[in-house]
C-alpha cells in the first residue's frame, strides 16, 4: 500500500450519453511530483476531475487514491484529497473565517483544531489579516489563495486545482504557483494542475496533454517540448485539428 | 522551481480529521451552522417567509370569518374562528415554503459549485444529505414558532402545553417537506425553472389540503377533490400540527408523515448518488459537461 502512487487513474472512460468525454484515460501522480494536466477547452480535463472527486459514477476503469479505490473506500480516498475548482466556490455573504471552518467541519475536524490550522493557512496563503472579512470583499486573486488554503484544511497529501489561475492577474498568478510549489516542495505534497498556461509549468514537471477525451502525449514538460520550439509548440501541435487553427 | 520527488513526500502528516461518528457529527454541526449562519444574513428572507402567513392570518382569514364558520370536529372541542382553525396550516406553510426554498438554494449551490465542495466531503452521501435536511429543518422549525409567537397575540387559542407537544409535530413535517424538497432539487437542472415548481407543487399541495378549510367542507363540493386532499402529505402534516397543538396525538397523520419522509428521502440519496443519480445521467451540472 506505501508505494501506491497518490493517484492512479487507470484505462477511466465517461460518457455523455452518446458522446465520449473521456476514453481510456490512464496517468499516474507519483507521491510528492507536481503533476501538470494540458489540455485545450473542452478536452475532458473538468469531466476527468469530476471524476476523480466522485461527482460522476466512474463508469469505466478505476480510480485509486494513495491506493484506496474509490469505488471501494470513497471515505478512504476523499480524505485524502484536496480539490480547487474551477469555478469560485466560497460562500461570499460569509467571512473568510466561516468559510473554512464550514470546510474543517465537512471533513470531521473539532473546533479548536479548525481555528488553529486556518490560523496557519491564512499565514501561509499570506491572508492572516483578512481573516474577518467577508468573502465578497476581496479580489479574485485573493478569494483564489483562500479556496487553495481550504482545501489543505484537512491536511490532504494529493491536491488537484482545476485551472486555479483563469481570470487572474499576472501577480495574482504568480502567486498561486508559487504556494502550491513550496507546498510540494517542503511538504511533499503530490499536485495535479489541470491548465493551458503554459508559464506555469516547469520543464521537469510531469506532463500530461488531453485532447478530445484521450491522452495523446505524456512524460516530463522537457520531454514533450523536445523537437518543438517550445512546449506550448508542441503541444499546439498535438491538438491541432485539420482545417482549423488549434488553440 | 525544482520539484522532483523528494523524501519528505514519503512521510506526508496525517490527514487532519477524522472519519467515524464524532466526525460525522461535527460535520453536521457544520452544516447546520452554515445554513443558520445564511439564514440570519438574509434577513428579507426571515421577514418574507413572515408576512406571507401573517397576511393570511390577518387579512385573508379576517375576512373570512363570517363566512367560513368551522364546525366542531376534532381536534377542537368546541366552534372555533376562522383564524384560529388556519393557524396550524400556516405554520405548516411556512416549512412548506422553507423546504422547497432550500431546495432552491440546492440548486443554487450546485450552479455557483458549492455543492461540489459539499460532496467531497468524505463522509457517505446520504449522511450529507440527511445534514442538509436537518439543516434546513433547524431553520423552518425557527420560523413557524416565530409566527405562532406573533398569532399569539391574534387570540390563536393554543394551549400553553400544546405549543410544547407541538415540536416533534413540527420536526417531523420540516422533515417530510424538506424531503420532498431536496428530491425536488435534484430533478431541477436550473434555478430559472424553479418558478414552474411553485406553480407545480406548492400551491397544489397547500390549496388540496385542510390547510384552509376542513375537508368535510370540500367533500360538499366534490368527492373527487376530498381524496386528492387526503392523499396529498401536505394535508396528513397539517393535522399532525393541528392535532399536536392541542396536545393529541394523530396516528394516521403520523404514518402518513414518516412514510413520505422516508420514501422522499431515499429517492433523493438515490438521485444524488454518483453511480446511479440523475445528476450524472444528464451530464451533471449545467456547463460542466467539459
């Protein structure tokens, strides 16, 4: 069981009624690595998570977290997760601080234990101060570093952020990567960042790029980018569609 | 920038929390606390739910008096007003529209995606739900007594006791409402078609019950319509308050309320389910389908 990767995602299909979002999808997120997820809008890479947080029925292959199944021990493997959406999911009438004690109590954790660590969240994601405000008064960059900050509420080891930086500002962003890098860095944290900027990713990254539903390349950032001019070529490459210019 | 694996990513600490039933049960404090705390935020939402009896009572039932006498039959003992006969109705109106406004906001939360946070809390699903039923129940049951504090002083009749033997009554129709709420929930897709489930659901089920008249006086009219009433749970809530109020106990209505509660429920933990939901049949939620 310890040398389960901290996700295993093995030959996953989903469909839509008639329309495939995802066809034998296999990756694998070695403990503490920092997993990157390319794929252009509409590759599968939300469907891909969803199922990975079993909002969708796996219909087909298998999920592990840390090698717990998720079909199997869906508690097991939860617990282990942390998740950022896509979309802002804080409750914005409530304080920051309403926020994440909501998340603490969601995953079983008592009071006083909840109060400390958002203390040292807030520290973390540099938002000590705001810890009183609404959530409606603060900017998208900010409301950003707090989803991140709940998510780590339950000390997670594998933590996926579905395009955390969309709509950012270059600072903002700069930011966000640079929390969740030092967390893989100095609490070996394993990351799957589902995204398209290419700016984000680092060349000894582990890189996955989806497109239409399937995996069509995979190794390193390096690797991928070999024989391109530079990543985002190659993976421009990879998702072109003929008669149309690719994102 | 370098990331590559490193040792400390084999002694990662502990997940933070605990999963068995003192777990549970902060998780449901959790989530009760939530809704409270957004109730209380929205106080037009507090005030509205008020009105809404209390214009019944005041105006509607004030007029009425003379026209719609009631006569004797149980749980009163002797003739009563008007108004003091629709007083337990519009309580139970009032967790009638707190059911389905929680089922509004369900929808609500899985549109802006809160609900999805929600779910992967690692707790069993059903336990989830049954949180945000009780929840939900927490503030209906707040604000009928707010509304029977204010028809207190409307000559309502209520025994002292009664107000009292009335909770489990009160607890036991939020419930069912609730229920049927949360079931609803999960078949609405999108906020905008939530206006066709009030056209739909509440005001049938308030006007087809002894919510507003006792049902003798519909069985007058029409024997159709008096056993649409008597099937409708709306109706077995009522007189479960109603009867509950003046400290009796009303078996059938009781039956009526926990079957429908029990049945409701399972439906909506079935919807809700991953693997055979409604929810994933469509494609989960809208503009998610990426």
């Amino acid at each position: 069981m310890s040398e389960a990767p901290a996700l295993s995602v093995a030959g996953v299909g989903h469909r839509f009624g008639a329309r495939a979002a995802l066809a034998d999808v296999s990756l694998s997120v070695e403990r503490g690595r920092f997993m990157a997820l390319l794929g252009p809008n509409g590759a599968g890479k939300t469907t891909l998570f969803s199922v990975i947080t079993r909002l969708y029925n796996n219909q087909e292959g298998r999920v592990a977290i840390f090698g717990h199944a998720l079909d199997r021990e869906p508690s097991r493997a939860l617990a282990r997760l942390g998740v950022v959406f896509q979309a802002r999911t804080l409750d914005t009438d409530l304080t920051v601080e309403q926020n994440l004690a909501y998340h603490a109590s969601l995953h079983g954790i008592a009071r006083r234990a909840a109060r400390e660590r958002i203390a040292a969240l807030l520290d973390r994601v540099g938002l000590a101060d705001r810890r009183a405000d609404k959530v409606r008064t603060l900017s998208g960059g900010q409301s950003r570093r707090i989803e991140i900050a709940r998510s780590l509420i339950h000390r997670p080891s594998l933590l996926l952020l579905d395009e955390p930086t969309v709509g950012l500002d270059l600072e903002s962003r700069a930011d966000i990567v640079a929390i969740v890098r030092a967390l893989v860095r100095e609490e070996g944290l394993s990351v799957l960042w589902a995204t398209h900027i290419f700016e984000e990713i680092s060349p000894e990254d582990d890189a996955v790029v989806l497109h239409r539903g399937r995996i069509v390349a995979r190794g390193t950032a390096g690797t991928i980018g070999q024989g391109a001019e530079s990543l985002e070529d190659a993976f421009r490459r990879l998702v072109a569609e003929p008669g149309r210019k690719a994102a | 920038m370098s990331t590559s694996a490193n040792p400390t990513a084999q002694r990662a600490p502990a997940h933070l929390g605990r999963l068995d039933a003192v777990g549970y049960l902060i998780c449901l404090g959790g989530i009760v606390r939530r809704e409270l705390l957004r109730f209380f935020n929205q106080k037009e939402r507090f005030f509205s739910a008020m009105v809404r009896p209390l214009v019944w009572l005041f105006i509607f039932a004030a007029g009425f008096r003379n026209t719609l006498g009631v006569s004797i039959e149980p749980p009163y003992q002797t003739y009563v007003l008007y108004e003091v006969y629709v007083v337990p109705g519009l309580a139970v109106m009032i967790q009638l529209f707190n059911g389905m406004q929680s089922s509004l906001s369900m929808v609500y939360d899985r549109e802006v995606g809160s609900m999805k946070v929600l779910l992967t809390s690692p707790y069993p699903r059903w336990l989830l739900l049954l949180a945000k039923l009780v929840a939900g129940v927490s503030v209906s049951v707040v604000q009928a007594y707010a509304f029977l504090a204010v028809a207190w002083f409307w000559e309502t009749d209520i025994p002292p006791l009664g107000y009292f033997a009335a909770l489990p009554a009160f607890l036991a129709s939020g419930l069912m409402l609730g229920a049927i709420g949360l079931f609803l929930s999960s078949l609405v897709r999108q906020l905008e078609n939530f206006a066709s489930v009030m056209n739909f659901v509440i005001f049938p089920m308030f006007f087809a019950s002894s919510a507003l008249y006792p049902l003798w006086r519909i069985r007058e009219s029409s024997e159709t319509l008096y056993w649409i009433c008597q099937c409708n749970p709306f109706t077995h809530a009522v007189q479960l308050v109603r009867f509950a109020l003046y400290g009796q106990f009303e078996p059938v209505a009781c039956a009526v309320v926990v079957g429908t509660t029990l049945a409701f429920f399972s439906l909506a933990v079935v919807a809700y389910d991953p693997g055979r939901g409604i929810m994933a049949r469509r494609g989960g939620p809208a503009g998610d389908n990426a």
